[in-house]
C-alpha cells in the first residue's frame, strides 16, 4: 500500500501542516515531514477534514438501478468529500432482512469508493404493521444500527414504542420520518402563502412537529434513543430544544437543500425541487441554521435522492419527491454556515463527520485527525467556486436542485483508510 | 401581452382591459351577421389538448377558434397515446412538430399548462389547472360584470363557497383586484386555503352579513364529495350556512347580479329559482366564454385589433 504525503493542509482550518499516511492510518501530523516513497501532495490553501459521513442516502439498489446503483452512488459520495454513507431501507425490495442488508453492504464493499452502511427498515415492507427482524439486521455482517422507514412515518404510536425500546439490546437508533400522514394526504409543498396561491396541495408543518413532539416524549418515557430525519421546521428545532434541555436522548439532522432554498421554489412548478418534506419559508431556513450552529440539529445528513428522469420531468403532482445532495453537500453547509460565520470548520467536522458517526455507532469514522487514527479525511479548496453543471455529476440520475447555481468550495481529494477515492477532483475508481 | 395566458397575474390592467375591449369589438362585429365567422386567424393551428372532461370549456375555445377560421384539433386524453402513457412533454413536442400555434390545455394538476409554456415555442392558453387557475372563466365574468354593471372599478364582488379547491375564485380574486373591483370570499373556514391572508381579497365566514353590501354574488360549485372529508358535516348545514336560496337573494341590493361559472349543484350551492331568476348571469356567461376566448386568441396569435 502506498502512503501520501499532504503538504500544507490547514486541518480543521487551522494552520498549515503536514499529514502523513500510511497503512491506512495517520501515521504522523507536523511541520516539514518527510517520508521517502510517500507520494507528495501539495495542500496549500486546502482544509483538511475527517471524511464525511452521511447518515441520510437513497442509493435506489436493489430496485431503481436505473437511478442509481450502489457504485455511482459511492462515486457521487466519494466526489462530495464522504467516506461513509448510510443507505436507507426503501429500495425494492425493502432492507428490511438481514439477507438485503447484507447484499447492499457487498456491494458497497465492491464499488469500493466509501463505506456503505446500510439502514434496516423498522417494519416490515415499511407497511408500519409489524417490525422486522430489527436484532438479525444488527447481528448481520452489515452490522445495522440505524433503522428508518424513511419516506415514510412509523405513524402508530405504539409501534414506534415498541421500536424505540426494541433496538436498545444492541444500541441501535429508530431515524424517523416525521410526517403525520393524516396531515398530508396528498400534500405536495410547504402549506402557507406560496400553497394557497399555486393551488398545491399544503404540507402542513405541524405534521413534522406533531409526530417530534409526540416521539421526544415516547423516547424519553422509555429511555430509548431518537433520532429525527430531515428536521424541516422551525417548530421542528424549537421542539428539538426543549426535549434536549430535558435531557432527552435525541439527535437530528438537517438537509443542504432546507439551509438553503425555500417554497419560492416552487414557483415555476419544476418538480426538481419537489421533495419530502417540502422546501419550507425563509423564516424556517434561518431557524435551521441557528438550531444547526447551537448544536440543537447535530448533524447534516443528504437525503441525497436521485430519481429518473421520467419521475421528475412530469406534472409536479406526479414527480417523486426528492433531490441530489452528496455532491454539494459540503459546498452548500460553506455557502450556508460557514461564509454566513455560523459555523467554523471544525464546526463542520463535528457536524458532518463527528457526530453523525457516532449517532450511527459508527467505528473508525468521525475520528480526530491525529496520528494513530484512521486516514478517512477530505481534502477542500474553499476559495474555488464553480457552477453546478447537472450533466457533470457523478450520480446516475440529474435531478439536482442547484443546476446553474455557483457555489463555493470543491473537494480536492478524499481518502477512505489511506487509499484515495478521489484526487485532484476525479474519482480514482 | 404575454405569450403565453397561464394565470390570472400575466394580465396588467392595461392588457385585461384589452382582451375585454377585445371581446366587446368582436361581439358588435358578429352581431346580426349570417356567417358568425371572422378570417383573422386563417391557416393558423390551434390543439384542445384536454387531460379532463369538460365539455362546456373544450367547446367554448373549439367555437372561439372556428370563429376566428383557425384549424381546430382536439386531443383529449381518453383514447389516445396519453392513457398508453406518453407523458405530457413527449405529447407537447409532437403536437408543436405537428405545426400547432396554440395550446389549450386543460389539465387536474395545478402547473401544467406552466410546464408546457416551457416546452413549446408557440402560445399556451390555461383552460384550467388542478386548484390552480383559470383565467379564460376570470375573464368571461369580469367582461359578464362590465356589460351588466357598466363598470368594474368599485364593484364589491363576493365570491362564496369551496375557495380552497377552486381555480375560478384564484384566477377571479387576481383578475378582479386588477381590474379595480373589491372582492371578499366567503367561505367555512375548512374551504379557505392556509395564506389566504396574502390574497388582495376580504375574507368573512358569514354570507348574510356580507349580501347586502354588494354588487355580485358569485358562487362556487362545491362537490358533495368534500364532507366525506370533514370539510363541512353535511349537504343541508352547507346550503343553509352558505347556500344562495330566495330568502338571501330578496336581501340583495336592487342592480345586484348573480353569477355561477357551472356547471351548478341546483338545491346545494344555489336554488333552482334563484338560478334562473333575472338576476342570474349564468346562461349569458356561457355566450361572453365565446366571445371572451376569441379575443384571447386572437391577442394572443393574431395581434391587436384593426
Ligand atoms: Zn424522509
């Protein structure tokens, strides 16, 4: 195995320094390193970041290749800057027993690029009658932790109980998707202004906070841990506050896409901003990025999700929720947090690599960078700007809610254990 | 002009008032003539493209387009490569190849005829769209209001029933706001879209107190349909709360007008004597659709008046 020599990478964005890589690991941080045999690389002006781990990624494999595979899923991921991603469970068929968990965590094992973890659905089929097999899933080779039924809520409320209390024998964590589907029967934006006008059907954003407010005191009553997917409202992070202040073992995530654009979207009626929860109002926005700067939302997680391109070039009542998120991701948490000063980059590291690692129990990712610890680190140009150019990306699908966007930043490199998965901005594999 | 006619808003004061002076032009011209037929449009194309029944609209635009001597296809969604699932881009592209002008598209989900505009070189005309809009039906009753009123400038318009699923009260609280007209919707609160506060309009929740006060009532149909769904607990408490019967019509001022886009739940919203009462507008309405769709075309493929 070869080793890397990064010269004059500002880690975390402090100052200059040299890593040393070797045999997986860091083997050393310091002034004017050398190693013969290392490759050099040259890092001025570049951050260096542990690599990014994403606790919220739909790889559509098995089912919906035509989407997206595993491979170009990974690819996609490895370009953002990721070096682990969680594949959610509502493929076809679902994740939702030990032996599909573990056909997706082969594949990614084959494509090679990040570590694919997988996300055990919580019922079976996602039907939200019954759980699956949540401790086989666990105690598979795919070693499941996170489990979601994401697209869709796990609405009764004792079953979401029983979840939650289930999957603390082996540490796991229920993702919820909070919507109150009672309250969204055929919903297809952010209900408000914007709604009444266009003659969409609203989603309302109780919906969201009703099933929070509902599973905070669920997890609290029975000392289970939470996690809240793609928190959309700022009643969502007002909520989030007051459970966290009362000791409530809860995590949340936030998406690019709802730190930056809004149900303005929606106006020219293109489905490409069509997604689940729905792009919210400027107000929710600004209040995302606070609960995500105080630490009240804990990570950022994609929800990257692709779809063909029948499935989005249709009537917007018609199209499929959701947008492609691993490839921008962290270019849009520097245009939304960074250069807004919210957030520093060690900020960035702990929200985007750091704790989504260790909400999902996670081994050798989010680690610090420092010698002895696993090489899993993005190397980022933050000064580089380019415009999102959809027929460029790595994903199989172009469903990209930035096309024609400039935004900041560019991954220059990613390595996952040593080896890289990305240099000078192309995917190695 | 615009282009295109998706919504009500595309229409200034200036081009509104155009399309109805427009309309009024066409009508006097017809008027007593033999042969109701204009040449302007001769060797021109306009496609019906209708992905929902409805009749009355699909033949208001086919006679405006005849009048007008355009070519007239209509391509309804049953029966052709639309219910095989071609999408509704695929079936754009091959009507533009196929020579069309103008689209007419009327389509149950709200931004189609949007979408389409982004698709074709040629006009697309909104002959309604899911709960969105319909701005043909808004302007037929602003040029309904005007010949029966003489103006539109002050008149207080209430506009009663299912607002939350209605394209007609969208297309008419934008369309009327231009054109200087005041309108209020009234409406249960169940039937009143979240962010109706953004609208130009007034809002109440009691139709009794509002009649006296105005000029024209317009109702909205409302689908029996929606108290399955709680929007109202039953046909009889809708119709005594908000139903337009003869008792509310006598407290009506004496010039006041009755208007109702169609088709109507006789006994439900409005009452079979109010309905066809002098007051009532709604068979003369069907006529200025006529007249009114003609100038839209004609603006629209034609240019302006001679
Ligand atoms: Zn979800």
């Amino acid at each position: 195995m070869s080793s890397y020599l990064i010269k004059g990478a500002r880690v975390l964005g402090g100052d200059p320094a040299d890593l040393l890589l070797r045999d997986g690991r860091i083997a050393a941080i310091g002034e004017s390193l050398s190693a013969t045999g290392a490759e050099v690389l040259d890092a001025t002006g570049l951050i260096a970041l542990p690599g990014l781990v994403d606790l919220h990624t739909h790889l559509r494999e098995p089912g919906r290749e035509d989407a997206e595979t595993v491979e170009t899923g990974s690819r996609a991921a490895a370009l953002g800057g990721f070096t682990a991603v969680h594949a959610m469970a509502n493929t076809d068929p679902v994740a939702d027993t030990a032996g599909v968990v573990e056909q997706v965590w082969r594949l990614g094992q084959e494509a090679g690029l990040v570590d694919v973890v997988p996300v055990g659905a919580v019922t079976v089929g996602l039907r939200g009658e019954r759980l699956a097999e949540l401790g086989a899933m666990a105690d598979s080779a795919a070693r499941v932790r996170v489990f979601s039924d994401d697209g869709i809520c796990v609405s009764d409320p004792a079953l979401m109980r029983r979840a939650l209390e289930y999957v603390k024998a082996f540490d796991g964590v229920v993702a919820q998707h909070a919507e109150e589907p009672r309250l969204t029967v055929g919903a297809q934006m952010h209900e408000g202004d914007r709604s009444a006008k266009l003659g969409l059907t609203g989603w309302p954003a109780a919906a969201e906070e009703a099933i929070i407010a509902r599973d905070v005191l669920l997890a609290q009553h029975v000392g289970a841990r939470l996690h809240v997917c793609h928190v959309s409202t700022a009643g969502s992070v007002e909520i989030l506050r007051w459970a966290k202040a009362r000791g409530v073992d809860v995590t949340a995530e936030v998406t690019p896409h709802h730190l930056l654009l809004t149900d303005a979207c929606a106006e020219g009626y293109d489905p490409v901003f069509k997604v689940n929860p729905p792009l919210r109002t400027d107000g929710d926005v600004t209040a995302l990025r606070h609960g995500l700067a105080d630490g009240t939302i804990d990570a950022v997680a994609t929800d990257h999700a692709p779809h063909a391109v029948e499935d989005k070039e249709c009537e917007w009542a018609q199209a499929r929720p959701g947008m492609l998120g691993l490839e921008q991701a962290l270019a849009i948490v520097q245009d939304t947090m960074v250069e807004t000063g919210l957030l520093d980059w060690a900020g960035v590291a702990d929200r985007m690599s750091v704790r989504p690692a260790a909400i999902a129990r996670l081994a050798g990712h989010g680690r610090p960078l420092a010698p002895g610890e696993p090489a899993n680190l993005v190397l980022l140009d933050p000064a580089a700007r380019s415009v999102v150019d959809p027929a460029a990306l790595a994903s199989r699908s172009r469903n990209s809610p930035y096309a024609g966007r400039e935004l900041p930043g560019r991954v220059v490199a990613t390595f996952l254990r040593g080896v890289p998965t990305v240099l000078d901005g192309k995917a190695q594999r | 002009m615009k282009r295109h006619l998706l919504e009500a808003g595309d229409l200034d004061r200036v081009d509104a008032t155009l399309v109805l002076d427009t309309a009024a032009q066409i009508e006097a011209a017809l008027t007593g003539r033999e042969v109701k037929k204009l040449p302007t449009l001769r060797g021109r194309t306009v496609v019906n493209l209708f992905y929902e029944d409805s009749t009355r609209t699909r033949i208001s635009f086919e006679l405006a387009a005849k009048r007008l001597s355009a070519d007239v296809i209509n391509f309804s969604a049953k029966g052709s490569s639309v219910s095989k699932g071609e999408s509704l881009k695929d079936t754009a592209l091959t009507l533009e190849a196929m020579g069309s002008d103008a689209i007419v598209i009327r389509h149950g989900a709200s931004g189609a005829p949007h979408q389409l505009a982004s698709w074709v070189r040629g006009s697309v005309v909104n002959a309604g769209d899911g709960t969105h809009e319909h701005p043909t039906q808004a302007l037929l009753d602003a040029y309904t209001i005007r010949r029966r009123l003489g103006r539109l400038e002050g008149v207080r318009v209430a506009i009663v029933g299912d607002v939350l699923h209605s394209r007609v009260a969208r297309s008419n609280v934008v369309l009327l706001h231009t054109l200087g007209a005041e309108v209020t919707l009234i409406a249960p609160p169940t039937l009143l879209p979240v962010g109706i506060g953004s609208w130009p309009a007034e809002v109440s929740y009691d139709l009794d107190a509002v009649l006296p006060k105005v000029d024209v009532v317009m109702m909205l149909r409302v689908q029996a349909e929606r108290m399955t769904a709680s929007f109202f607990p039953s046909a009889r408490e809708y119709s005594r709360r908000y139903g337009l019967d003869a008792r509310r019509m006598a407290v009506l001022g004496d010039e006041a007008i009755v208007m109702h886009p169609g088709p109507m739940n006789r006994g439900m919203e409005i009452a079979a004597d109010v309905a066809d009462s002098v007051r009532s507008t709604i068979v003369e309405q069907v006529g200025n659709g006529v007249s009114v769709r003609m100038a839209v075309l004609y603006l629209l493929l034609g240019g302006a008046p001679s």
